[in-house]
C-alpha cells in the first residue's frame, strides 16, 4: 500500500542560519535512500530550487504564499511521497506591513509542520527562549522540532540540549561545525546549481554530514499528511508554440508558469542564446532573467542569436523579464563599464556599474503585453536605467498598495521589464 503523501517546512529564525545547506542534506539522504521525495522553495526564489532539483533528481516548485491563492498552492503542494519546503528568511518575515506571505503564511495554509533551524554556533542556554518564543508566536504555526546548526563540540552539543528540554520540542540534529559545507553565493543569491562542477560530491558531503546526527524516527512522526487539491491551471500561455531561452545567462524562468502552459497544450521549444542558437520558429518567444550581465560580451557578439531575436520579433511578441528585457534593449553596461550591444528592439540602456537594489513584490496592470489583466509579480535586481523610451508595459504598485512609476516598455510587438510575472490575479 503507497503511504499517503506528507510534507514539512524547514524554516528559521532569520537567513544565514543554514536552512539551505540542512534543506538539500536532507533531500539528497532522502533521494539516496530510495525514499520519494520532493523539493520546494517558499516566495520567489530561482535559484534554490534548481539545487533541490540536483539533490532529488525531481521537479521543485515556488509555493509563494503572497502571490498565490490557497487552492493554488495547495494544487502545486500535492504529489505523492513527501514534501519538503525551504523557507525564506525568518520564519514569520514577508511583505511589508504585516508580513504577507511569509513562510509561516504557508504553514497555516497547508496544515504542516515547522522544523525550526537555529545558528547556535554563538550560544548556549539562550537557545531556549529564542525557541520558545518562535514556538509559541503564532499557536496556528506549529514548530514540531529543531535543528541546532554550526554546533561547536560535543559539549557544546550537551548544553544546547538541555536547555531545550523544557520545551518538549525534538532536537532533530545537532550539526557540527563544517566551513567545507559553505555555499559560495552572488549578488542575487547562490551561485547556480549548474555553475557548480562539485555539486553532487557536495550534496553527498551534506547528506553523510546530516545522516550522523539525524533521529530518523522524530523526523517521520514530525511529518504531516497534505491535503488532496484539484489542479489549479492559473496561466494560459500566450501562444500554442513558445519559444523559450534557457542556458546560464536565462535560467529564472518559473516551472510552473511553463507547466500551465503545458497543460492548456502549448509547445515549448528552448534554445540557448549562449550557444549562439537561433530563435525556434514560434508563435511566441519568451526571454527570462538571469545573468546577462555576466555573458554581456558574448551575447554581444553572437550574431546569430540577436538576428533570429530581431526575426522573430517581426513574426510574433517577443518579452523579456528582467534579464531578458535588458538585452532586448540598446546597450548593457557591464559592471567594469564595458558597453555591449543587444538587440536593439526596445529603446533602453541599463547599467551595472553603479548597482542599486530594487526588490519588492508588485501588482501589475498589464497595458498591452502578453498576460493581459492583473498581475502578481516582484522585483529583485541591481541594474540601474540609464535611459527608457517608450510606451510602459505595467501600472504599478508595492506590496503596501502604493503607487509606482510605470514599469517596462513596449514597442510593436516587443515588451519587457523588470518584473518577474508570478501568477494572474483574479
């Protein structure tokens, strides 16, 4: 008989506590064992989940408790064996004012429980009142266990143990110390899965690493059964053939935006601007973010990509998210200051040279791109615009209502900016 399907969140206090690394140990011993198991990332986040994905051999999904409504979520949560969720940021952090959308925001929606990972590397008794008042915030949000991370010796190991026995609360693992586990990063985040010729001795590493220190037999009970959910198709695909860039320099493209565009029967060819490869013959051609800016010379220099691009907006809507829209524009500036050359289809020159953060959720009005209505999004880059001609693409406003200058461009049948398009609003 097939065990019904369970999920759990691994969650912490704050970031940089090591949810990530205890997130893909736990995947890949999981996926080594032979047991089913599935990866999920919590909120916008592109670049952990194609980890999970190396770590279990298995699709992950974005579960993103500000954008996506419950049916929604819980839709994309079902599956069978078990579900393992990495949060973001601290546990009850998200949007501003309230914290919409924070991972504790998923764990009353799907009914799971909380694995609390905990930096106890500069502590000792302390440990229990920072578990006890993360536990006891929020009596909808169940923290069923911990993990102590960066533990410094045995003793020190003891002496965290005990001061958490009062709180009755599992200590799942007390994880030692490990600078061979550090997870070089960018300025977006990690540095991507695919960049990463060690990556598999790495995920073995981190498995054998967790496997010495793991209850096995807590961990199973913590698990929580998911709730059955009907599909939840959200966005239809803007064309019944589309053409999608995918290599190193355009790997934020969300899966399952791509997976609804599946089942409503759409073809999706993918080619690699890298590789100098043409545009696929496509009612649609679409252009995720990434890294241009790392590759800005050579995307410059491959003629035959930017040729078809320029082809194929002739024959059909090409758009552009984040990355993608800069290098449908003018000029890239790199951040040594070189100019590249792109596409030239839209009137816009963006920058790294002089980096500025913008970050944030976005509800979009759509004014004449592809998706059309209300749109959920958000915002995460460092570009600056140095110029932008042109119609906007979005009406704009933040996550606390307010309003934003128009964003993006369009121009016949072109269209980017530096939203990332989530879900539609109904």
């Amino acid at each position: 008989m097939t065990a019904p399907p369970r999920g759990l969140i691994v969650a912490a206090p704050s970031s940089g506590a090591g949810k990530t690394t205890v997130t893909l140990a736990l995947l890949r011993l999981l996926a080594r064992e032979g047991v089913t198991v599935r990866g999920a990332k919590s909120g916008p986040d592109y670049i952990d989940p194609r980890f999970h994905e190396a770590a279990t051999g298995r699709a992950c999904l974005n579960l993103d408790a500000w954008a996506m409504p419950p049916d929604r979520l819980a839709a994309l949560a079902a599956g069978d064996g078990l579900l393992v969720i990495e949060g973001a940021m601290g546990l009850f952090d998200g949007a501003p004012p309230e914290g919409r959308g924070a991972v504790a925001d998923l764990a009353r929606l799907l009914a799971l429980p909380v694995v609390l990972v905990i930096d106890a590397g500069r502590m000792a008794q302390s440990v229990a009142p920072l578990v006890a008042g993360f536990a006891g915030h929020d009596p909808a949000v169940r923290v069923a266990g911990v993990i102590l991370n960066n533990v410094g010796s045995p003793h020190h190991a003891a002496m965290l143990r005990r001061a958490l026995e009062p709180s009755g609360l599992p200590v799942l693992a007390a994880l030692p110390r490990d600078a061979g586990l550090a997870m070089p990063s960018r300025h977006l985040g990690l540095v991507q899965a695919g960049e990463r010729a060690d990556l598999d001795a790495f995920l073995d590493k981190a498995a054998d690493w967790l496997d010495a220190a793991l209850e096995r037999d807590a961990l199973e009970r913590i698990a929580a059964p998911l709730a059955e959910a009907p599909g939840a198709l959200r966005m239809k695909p803007p064309a019944q053939v589309i053409a999608v860039a995918r290599d190193q320099a355009f790997a934020f493209a969300y899966p399952h935006m791509l997976a609804d565009w599946r089942s409503h029967g759409a073809e999706l060819r993918f080619f690699s601007p890298l590789a100098d490869e043409a545009v696929p013959e496509a009612g649609f051609t679409f252009l995720p973010g990434g890294y241009p800016e790392l590759h800005a010379g050579r995307i410059a220099g491959n003629a035959r990509f930017l040729d078809s691009l320029r082809k194929a907006a002739e024959a059909g809507p090409v758009h552009g998210e984040c990355g993608g829209y800069m290098v449908l524009g003018q000029r890239l500036v790199d951040a040594e200051g070189q100019s590249h050359a792109m596409a030239g289809l839209l009137e816009l020159d963006t920058s790294f040279q002089s980096r500025k953060l913008h970050l944030g959720y976005r509800e979009l009005t759509d004014l004449g791109g592809p998706f059309g209505g209300r749109l959920a999004g958000h915002e995460f880059h460092y570009a600056t615009t140095l110029r932008a001609d042109g119609a906007p693409l979005y009406e704009a406003r933040d996550a606390e209502g307010n309003i934003l200058p128009p964003m993006g461009l369009r121009r016949g049948r072109v269209s980017g900016s530096f939203a990332h398009v989530i879900e539609r609003r109904r």
